[in-house]
C-alpha cells in the first residue's frame, strides 16, 4: 500500500474530496461537453455503438430461453443449430461492435485531450512570470499532465458507462416485462435491495483499508526520521531509544490488527456479494416454479431461465450506477481544477494594434515608476532614470533592494503598477511583445540551458543563424576555444541543465546565446556572482567590450564591471538614493561609500597585492 489516504482511489470520497466536491451547474457540463463539439460526428457514431452493444449482450440471454424450449425440450436439431448459429452470430458482431466503440472512444479522448494539453501550454505559455513564481511548479505540471489525462479516462470509462448501464438496464426491465410482469416486478425491486449490503461491506472494507494505510504512513514516518543519520545520532544521544522502540511497536501492533480485520472484511465481502448473486435467482425460480407448477401460467423453462439471466445481468450495471456518483464527483473536480487555470487572466499580453517599429536603439525611459506583487508591499517606488542608446548604466544596492526587479520590468515580465517604463520613447505596454523582447537580451545570475547540443542552445535564440554567426558569438563571449576543445565542437551534449558543464562555460554560452540574438539592449544580471574567480576572469573579459559598444544595463558586484558603466544608479528599498560615477559617489559618504567600504575596496586591495 503505497497511496497516502488522501490519494487513495475507491467506491468511496476521502475526507478531502468531500470538503472540495464541486458544485456541478449547468454552466459546468456545457464546458465539459463544449470538447465534444467539434467531434460531434464520431459522438453519435460512439452513442450508437454504445446502444447496440448494450442490446446485443442482452440477446445472449434471451436466445437461451429458445434455445431450452424450441430446441433442446422441443427436440428440435434444426431450430437449435439456427438458434446457436444466431447466437454465435450476435456474440461476434456484439465483440465487432465493441472494438469500435473503444476506438472512436479512444480516438475522440486522445483527440480532446490532445486539444485541451495544446490549449493549456499556450495559455500557461502567456501567463506573467509572477504566475510561475506564486504557483508550485509540481502543481503546474500536475494540471498539464495527471489532470488533463483523466479527461481520457472520464470519456473511454465515467460517461460510457453511464450510458452502457443506462441502456443495459432499460433493454433488461423492457425483456423481463415481455416475458412476465410478475416477475420483472420481483427482479426490480431484488436487485437494488441486495446491491444493499454489498455497498455496506464495501464501505466497511475501504474504511479499514485507510485506517490501516495511515498506521503504514506513521510506521513509514517513524522509521525515516529514527533510522536517519541524524535522527540516530539524536535518538542517542538523549537515550530515547527505548521510547523509540516502543512508540514503534505499538503502530506496528495497531497495523497488524488493522490488517487482520481488512482481511476478514474481504472474505465477509465476498461471502456477502456471492450470497447475494445466488439468492436472487433463487427467489426467481421458486416464484417461477409457482406460478408455473401450481399457478397453471403460461410460462417456460426457457422464460424462466431468461429471466434469470437478465436479473444477473442487472446486478453490474446497479452497482456501478451507484458507485458513479464518486466517479461523476471526482470527474466534475478534475475539469473544476483544469478550468481554475484556463481562467486566470493573462495580465500581459499586447494590446489591440500594438507597435511594432522598423528598427530599435535601446533608448530606456522610467518615469516614476511604483512596483508591488499582487497586494504586497511596495517594491520600487518613484524609480526615473534615463538611458541613452549607445550608453551603459550599472546598478548597484543591497540585496532585496530592487534592482532585479527594475530590470525585469523592461522587457515585460511585469508590468508596473504606477508611472510607465518607455522603450525608444514608446511605452512598453504599447509595443508589441515580440518586439520589445526580440530587442532586449538579458544574462541572468542563474543560467539555463536545454538538454541537447551547444549548437542547439545557441540557435535557440537565432534557428537560422548561420556557422559564421555562431562562431562570432562564440568568440565575443570568450567561448569559442573551449568549444573547439570539445570532442563534437558545437555539437557537444551539455546535460540536463547543462550539468556537463561548469558554470562559467554555462554563463559564456548564455552570453554567446543573447550575442547571436543581436538585441537593442542588453542586460547583464549579476552575471558573474556565483563564479569562481578564474571563470569571472573569462566572462569579464567577454562583457568589457560589449559594454563599450552596446546600449547594456549592468547589475553587478564587481567594482571593476561597475566603473566601466557611463552611470552609477544606487538603490535601496527601492529607491534610486544615489547616482553618478564612481568617483563622485565614493565622496558622498553614502550607500555607495558603505558598499565600497565593504565590498569593493577589498577588490582593489586584492589586485593591487596581485600586481605586486
């Protein structure tokens, strides 16, 4: 037993399912069903299917009853091979007709779901990345995966079945009722009395099951914190190994118990469920055998028989419309939980004839800019500076001041909440997307790269960049020796997440990658922090350059990289306290003297003790 209780699958609703049951409108269904529309053929193909098969599983049934009267107690070879020549007939074309069901019902549930994955991805696709940040990416890929394959599941199993049992049961009471009222009458009100107390001993024995699931998640929480390293070493030393033992022991008592009684509850199950199976023909043949014998009523051995058989095939179809009601509940959940995310607002996305200029310089304009998360507090405010194309701008402050923040509003990754942040003199919000981010390259502290070649994480910014470009990249972001170091050059497999690679070979790529989109501006964030000092050697000899012939924004913790920059921008708490070269603000005695202080005289100590 490996499912926690709050997973386990059943005849049953957990606790949790109970408190979240949807609430099922018709606004609901007409959602649901708006995914069959567009295959509304292979629907009524499917629904006819369905009712064909449903009757021609009953004809097996009803032929008996001939076959008993007209040909074997009639004596009658040539009725009888007619009679099982018919039945074998309608037993094959019953099979025929059930492997086109799955079909159409396979075919239609891979074509829904293949709509509604698309449907999502895109939609997930343009969320803002406050979306990604605020929501847990498990529960993300949960929605995109487990939830959307259910719908296959709800389509091949929870509404087929529904109308399978459905039309079973009608075609099943409309036979009985033609062969003899009385005891169709009987068979109706037998069969849900008797689907009685299976239901009870089911429930009896899912109860028990999740009681004894929960003693295995304690045994299975008590052996992974005493038995851990850590958990040992306390244990120990605080001398509760007897205490341990015994709090153990007990759980292990309590899971045998519990294991015992499940057991038996199985077997009471099935004494119950055969009992049930078996007594209901029973009655029919005792109240058959009345009317019959001493009654003098027109009936048969064959009719009898019939009846019988159409009872037992009432008994699957009962039960599971009753046990429906869970899978209906859970089914409405799944599509609740889907659409949950199909209706999220996408707040950034471009509006109605969006710009979209011939050509961009990298000219960036805040003009009192205030920024919060949803209704947290405020993370800039009254944020303006300017930057002129060809120039470059660092931007320095302590950790948690902002600065990440005033970048990733630039290319849109937010919006801001007050003021405007303007590209070229247009506002970003009236620029078209792919525009405004076509033409802003950003380096990141945390470098990503795809599992697949160099080659591959380089063209994912240009497809159709050409050996030449590649290879320019690749030399401007100092890259290009370490690459032709590798046995396959630029057709070297980096790993999942580049895990072949060392970080700075990682942050060069990334650099070499933003080079090939040839961007406006580019924006390097913290690009070196996390390096060691050699690999900060080789990526600073590959943005110095770039410093001095591109429009770029810098956040950094180099002194070096900072003095470079044509203006200084100092922030904290979100706020520009400070601007200026470096020089000046070194006199200030402010902020940036502290950090200077702190921070960056210890860098020219140390090149001055090299230089020595």
């Amino acid at each position: 037993m490996s499912m926690g209780p709050g997973r386990m699958r059943g005849g049953y609703l957990t606790e949790e399912e109970k408190q979240n049951k949807p609430k099922v409108t018709w606004a609901l269904l007409k959602r649901v069903f708006s995914y069959l529309t567009p295959y509304w053929k292979q629907l009524i193909l499917a629904l006819l299917c369905i009712f064909l098969s449903s009757v021609m599983r009953l004809f097996p049934s009803i032929l008996t009853g001939r076959i008993i009267d007209e040909g074997l107690i009639g004596r009658n070879m040539n009725i009888l091979i007619k009679l099982i020549m018919i039945l074998f007939a309608v037993t094959v074309g019953s099979e025929m007709i059930g492997v086109a069901e799955n079909y159409i019902q396979s075919w239609m549930a891979q074509h829904i779901t293949y709509d509604m994955r698309n449907q999502m991805y895109r939609h997930l696709q343009q969320m803002s990345q406050s979306f990604f940040t605020t929501n847990n990416q498990g529960d993300i890929i949960t929605r995109m995966t487990s939830d959307i394959s259910g719908v296959r599941s709800v389509i091949t199993n929870t509404f087929t079945s529904i109308l399978s049992n459905v039309i079973t049961l009608i075609c099943a009471v409309v036979a009985m009722f033609q062969k003899n009222w009385v005891l169709a009458v009987i068979g109706m009100v037998i069969v849900p009395l008797f689907t009685l107390p299976t239901r009870a001993a089911g429930k009896t024995r899912w109860e028990l099951t999740r009681e004894a699931q929960n003693a295995s998640d304690e045994m299975n929480g008590i052996l992974n914190e005493t038995l851990s390293v850590s958990g040992q070493l306390l244990v120990k030393l605080f001398c509760r190994q007897d205490d341990e033992y015994e709090k153990y022991r007990s759980v292990n008592q309590k899971m045998v118990d519990l294991s015992i009684r499940e057991s038996m509850a199985g077997r009471w199950f099935r004494v119950v469920l055969s009992t049930v199976v078996n007594i209901g023909p029973m009655i029919l043949y005792l109240v058959g055998g009345y009317l019959m014998i001493v009654k003098g009523m027109e009936l048969t051995v064959g009719d009898i028989t019939v009846l019988v058989s159409l009872l037992s095939k009432m008994y699957g179809p009962v039960n599971s419309l009753l046990n429906m009601q869970v899978e209906w509940i859970r089914s409405m959940a799944m599509f609740t939980r889907i659409f949950e995310y199909f209706d999220m607002p996408v707040e950034i996305k471009n509006r109605e004839n969006a710009l979209v200029p011939t050509e961009a310089h990298g000219n960036i304009d805040f003009e009192k800019v205030f920024f919060r998360y949803d209704d947290s507090r405020m993370i800039l405010k009254n944020v303006t500076f300017s930057l002129k194309s060809g120039n470059s701008i660092a931007i320095v402050g302590p950790s948690g001041s902002g600065k990440s923040t005033i970048i990733n509003l630039i290319p849109r990754l937010y919006d801001v909440t007050e003021g405007s942040v303007k590209f070229d003199g247009n506002d970003v919000r009236d620029l078209d997307l792919n525009f405004l981010r076509g033409n802003v390259g950003v380096v990141t502290q945390e470098t990503y790269l795809f599992n697949g070649t160099i080659r591959d994480n380089l063209l994912y910014a240009k497809p159709d960049a050409t050996e030449e470009e590649l290879i320019e990249a690749a030399r401007k972001a100092n890259i290009y020796d370490f690459i032709m170091s590798q046995e396959k050059g630029f057709d070297s497999m980096v790993g999942n997440r580049g895990l072949k690679l060392s970080g700075g070979e990682k942050q060069r790529i990334s650099i070499a990658r933003v080079l090939l989109k040839d961007p406006a501006l580019l924006i390097f964030d913290e690009a070196t922090s996390a390096l060691d000092s050699i690999s900060e050697s080789k990526i600073q000899e590959a943005i110095d350059p770039l410093i001095e012939s591109r429009t770029s924004i810098l956040i950094a913790h180099r002194l070096s990289t900072i003095m470079a920059a044509d203006e200084i921008l100092v922030v904290r708490d979100g706020e520009i306290v400070e601007r200026g070269v470096h020089e000046d603000l070194v006199k200030q005695g402010g902020v940036y003297t502290e950090l200077y202080e702190t921070q960056f005289k210890k860098e020219l100590l140390a090149a001055g003790h090299n230089n020595k």
